[in-house]
C-alpha cells in the first residue's frame, strides 16, 4: 500500500481503483496457509480433532474480525451467535433432523436473524455501553440456556446427538478425519465470501466507518445500515461456526454461550491481530496450541499466562502476531532498501 | 406483625445494605471512569485481593475481623498506585478496547494468582461471635452482621458525599471528572488527583471485598463474577462519573437482587440482566448520567 501511495496522488480516480485491485489479488503467503491446513491432515493424524476445534474456532475469530477489525464494534459477547448455532445444529439433530450440512444452512440463518434483533440496539450505542448491551445480550442468553434445562440440557449440555454421513457417504468417524475436512472445506468456503466482502467497496466503507466514525456520514455512507449489515453477516459466521463444532464433537455444552468464551474469542484475535483476515487463524492456532500443552501442565494457572499474553500484546505490539510480523518485515525491507551503509 | 410486613422490612433491610456495600465498592470505578473514560475492568480484582487480606491476616496472624479491614484498604490502595504509575497511566490515551484488554488481563492474571497462592475453594472466615448472633427490636429480628455492613456502608457513603461535596480535594475531583481539559487549565494536576483517587477507590474495593466476605463469598472467581455488579452500578449510575447516580444505581440493584433471591428465586440473576439490558436501552448513558 505505501509503495502504490505517490501514484494515487498523481492520478486520483484510476489509481485508486488498481490499488484497491491491487490489495484485493491473492497474496504469496494465502495459498501456504491453506496447504498447511491440508498437510495438518496428512502430518498430524493424531492432532485432528484439535485441528477441527482450531479450525471452528478460527471461523468463529474471523466473524468478531469482521464487526471488530473492520467495522469497529467491539463486542463483549459475541458467543450468543455462536451459542445460537451450536445449539440450533445440536437441536435439530436431537429431535431427527440429522443431516449436517442443512443443519449448518440453519444456524446460520438462526443466527443472523438474533444479528438481526441485536443490530438494532447495536448500531445505536458505542463506547461503554456498548460494551455493557453485548456483555448483558450474552449473559441473558446465558441464563436463559441455563434455566431452560428441560430444553437445552442446562449445565449438562446437549449430550448423545448424532449426525447422518455427510452427504450420504461419510460417517464421522472416531479419529475425526471426515470432521476435520468437512470443517477445512467449510471454513475455506466461508473465508472465501468473508474476504469478498472485506474486499467490495462496503468491506471499504466499513474500514472508513473505523477510522472515522463521524466523517463517513459526510461522505453519504449510512453508518447505521453498514453496521447492522456487517452485524449480521458476522452472527450468520459465528452460528456456522458453533455449529460446525457441535457436529463435529457431537455435543453441545452451556459453556458455548458462556461470557468467558467471547472473551476467549477476542484474545485470541487480539493476539493474532485485528482487520487482517488471517490474524483470526493465526490467533487461534496459538490459543488454541498454548492451551493444549500449557493446560496439560497446570491446568489451573492456565489463565495467568493468556492475561500475561494479553497485556502484553496491548503494551508492546501495534496489532498482534500479524503486525508484529508486518512490522518486522518492513523493518528488514527498510534496512535492506538503504543498502549495505555501515 | 403479618408476615408479609416482616418480609418486606427484611429484604429492605437486607437489600440497602448489599446496596451499601456495592455502592463503597464501585464507587472508584465510577469516579475513575468519569474522570480518565479508562475503563478498569479488574475493579474486581482490587476488591478480591482486599478479602484475601483480611482472610490470611485472621488465619495466620491471628488478627481481628475488624482490624484487618483497614489494613485492606492501605493495602490494596497501595497495590493499585503501582499498579496505575506502571501499567495504567500508558493506557488514558489508548482506544478503549486496548483499556479492556489490558484490564481483562489482568483480571485473568488475578484470579490463577489467587488460586496458586490461596487455593481455589472458597474462603470462609469465623466472624468473631458478636457478628454471628441476631437482635430482635421489637417483631423484627436482624443479623449483627448485616448491621455492620449497613452502617460501615452509611459512614463510608456519608464521608465520600462530604469528601467530594465540602472539601477543596473533592472540588477538584469534581471539577476533573467534569472537564479534563479545563480542571488542567486552571492549574489542577489532575493526574495527582487522577492517582490518589484511583488509590482510594481501589481502597474502598478491598475493604468492601473484606467487608462483605461473608454476604459476597470469596474464592478465586470473584473477579469476574462480581464484575456485572459493578458495571451496572457503573452503567445505570452514569458512565460519565455521577456519584448520587452511582449509589442510586447500587440501592436499585442491591434491593432488586435481594428482593429476587427472596421472593422468586428460581428466575437467578435473570432479572438483574435484562434491566440492565432495558436501561442500557433506554438511556445509553445511564439512568442519571449526563447525555
């Protein structure tokens, strides 16, 4: 982007236009991404269930990315929508409708229509309360799921659901290998149509409303449509990704729509880094991969190290992992553009 | 009396004093939040430290339940100066969600610290034995307990409305929580004023936490468990640092909680949440707070 920077001074209008081009062509690094995501399969066979939970939750980063990262809503809560689609896919296959993948068509519509309900409180508020309306949105769903136990299970959660064979002809089997593509194939499916819209000129207007909530009205952008727009697109994300994990563990627990669990979310894409795309799959990778070993070692004290990891992250990197890696590698470019000067 | 008569005097009694004790415990975090808009999450973990004070210094020191509660307060108010001149003060200028963060770390820190050093089940203490019996006056009977809290709560409530309203330090919290800008023009240091009430709200929240050991429970979860309380004290009474608000706000909840528990307590903390959720709708900036 800097490097295109003078030429879009030159000639305003038609530079503008390649450059916006420009950022949306596909990277070197993508296509490595997604083959490591494939090579996980082949490599790691042992590690698949934890790549399935990596990838589900990587989508589900990738939705707050979308209302935090590029539209400037920070949410407290954003697990209602993935508690949404969890446990509309969990439901459904409770009582017969066992078919996965219109399971997942169903929570994401679910999902969108809660977006849909909140946008409009969402859109009207910023700042502290905004945060308190997600937090209070979250934890009256909370209770709600904890008090209906006839319905939702209560605390036990939605135990012994089953899914048909995907398609007819795959069964989830034991060592979670039709889970974990099933899951890749989705989640590279819904990155697809999530980097179409960071991309479009709304994913645009959205980074405008970021940058300058009072200017973009100025420009004619109607801030309250975007952001209920974004609001929803991101819900409908989140209920895929809640769903795609109760297919593939076959439960659904009450710690889905825990508070806990949005603030889980948020760390992880803070430490991966915000309006980047990827640092939603970065971040979870390293949650994800820090737990799994350092809770095998101590359990309990597990959170001291992710609140270390937080402040730390706030103190001294600009935008996580991504940016930190951003920041270095122009770091080195510079050195290496001034040339071999002692 | 009818029966209905002595309930209600007792969820009034029970209720104003939880109020108290919330409103003593929140207080800080709505004047801080007013004053510097940073949004300090880990409140709590001030206030759980301050019950861990009082709690180690009657199991191993030997101390007395009322004496320990000052020792809280300096303690904790000391723990929160170092705490803001190193990890606080870079954030007044930084977005809020960096402010959440950095305090949600914190938060998270608190609490495995609390569990590594203090275990993780819950802590009780044995109040001395004038705390633990019950009065009778008249048909009504009260805990001696619920009467410390209730007037330890009174006092504290009465000093911080003297302090703010009727002494040159509070006018100038006043006057810093109204206009940043213009409080430094006249020549108020306000990050002095910034620091010391911060160190003092901080206080309050572990003497509340120590204080209410018996009503709030203590174990490492405090934190955020009582983290809904004080943002809605905080919400309701006014983000933008309205004391009369605040402590409006912490009656409303600490009655509403306590009138909840007692006549339909299979709803939970439903109730709580969705008048949060009503409030926040209807006046995003707090029932008493300014537009």
């Amino acid at each position: 982007m800097t490097a295109a920077e003078p030429a879009r001074d030159s000639a305003p209008a038609p530079s503008a236009v390649a450059d916006f081009r420009a950022q949306a062509r596909w990277q070197w690094y993508e296509p490595l991404f997604w083959l490591g995501a494939i090579a996980w399969y082949f490599l790691l066979p042992t590690y698949l269930p934890l790549g399935t939970q990596i990838l589900a939750t990587a989508l589900f980063a990738l939705s707050l990315d979308l209302i935090l990262g590029y539209g400037g809503i920070v949410s407290l809560g954003h697990t209602t929508f993935f508690g949404v689609g969890a446990y509309t896919a969990g439901l459904l296959a409770r009582y017969g409708w066992q078919e996965p993948i219109s399971c997942l068509v169903a929570a994401g519509l679910l999902a969108a229509f809660a977006g849909w309900i909140c946008s409009f409180v969402i859109v009207r508020v910023q700042g502290i309360a905004l945060l308190l309306v997600t937090l209070g949105i979250n934890l009256v769903l909370y209770e709600a799921a904890n008090k209906a136990y006839k319905i939702t299970g209560g605390a036990d959660g939605l135990q012994g659901i089953e899914f048909s064979p995907l398609l007819g002809m795959f069964h989830f089997d034991m060592l979670g290998r039709t889970a974990y593509l099933y899951t890749l194939i989705v989640v590279f499916l819904v990155f697809l149509v999530a980097r179409r819209i960071v991309y479009s000129p709304f994913g645009l207007a959205l980074r405008g409303m970021r940058e300058n909530w009072k200017r973009m009205p100025a420009l004619g952008a109607g801030l309250r449509r975007h952001g209920a727009l974004i609001f929803v697109l991101s819900a409908a994300i989140a209920g895929i990704a809640g769903a795609l994990l109760a297919e593939s563990v076959q439960f659904v627990a009450l710690d889905s729509l825990a508070v806990q669990r949005s603030v889980d979310v948020l760390t992880m894409l803070i430490v991966g880094g915000t309006g980047v795309l990827y640092g939603s799959f970065v971040g979870a990778v390293v949650y994800m991969v820090a737990r799994d070993q350092l809770a095998d070692l101590n359990p309990a004290y597990w959170y001291f190290w992710i609140g270390l990891m937080l402040v730390l992250v706030v103190l001294f990197t600009r935008n996580g992992v991504v940016g930190a890696l951003a920041d270095s590698a122009a770091w080195v470019q510079r050195k290496r553009g001034r040339g071999p000067a002692p | 009396m009818p029966p209905i008569v002595i309930g209600i005097v007792q969820v009034l009694f029970d209720g104003v004093a939880f109020g108290m004790l919330l409103f003593v415990m929140s207080v800080g975090l709505s004047i801080t939040l007013g004053m510097m808009r940073f949004a300090n999450l880990a409140h709590g973990s001030f206030a759980m430290l301050g019950g861990y004070t009082t709690t180690t210094l009657m199991r191993h020191a030997g101390w007395s339940f009322l004496a320990t509660l000052p020792v809280s307060f300096v303690l904790i108010a000391a723990v929160s100066v170092v705490l803001e001149r190193v990890l606080y003060r870079r954030m007044y200028q930084a977005k809020e969600l960096d402010q959440v963060l950095l305090t949600v770390g914190i938060i998270y820190m608190s609490i495995a610290g609390a569990a590594y050093v203090w275990g993780p089940e819950p802590q009780a203490i044995s109040l001395p034995d004038y705390l633990t019996v019950y009065r009778t006056v008249g048909w009504f009977s009260f805990s001696t307990y619920g009467a410390l809290l209730l007037a330890v709560g009174t006092v504290l409530t009465l000093a911080i409305f003297f302090g703010l309203e009727r002494t040159r330090f509070g006018a100038m919290i006043r006057a810093a929580v109204d206009d940043r800008r213009v409080a430094l023009g006249v020549g108020i240091d306000v990050n002095r004023v910034f620091t010391i009430t911060f160190a003092v709200g901080s206080g309050l929240a572990g003497l509340g936490g120590a204080l209410g050991i018996n009503a709030l429970g203590l174990d490492p979860s405090f934190p955020i468990e009582y983290l809904v309380f004080f943002l809605i004290v905080v919400s309701i009474g006014g983000t933008a640092g309205s004391v009369k608000g605040a402590l409006a706000a912490a009656l409303l909840l600490g009655l509403s909680d306590t009138a909840g528990k007692y006549y339909i307590p299979q709803t939970g903390a439903f109730i709580i949440y969705v008048v949060m959720l009503l409030v926040m709708l209807w006046r995003p900036n707090g029932l008493f707070g300014r537009a």
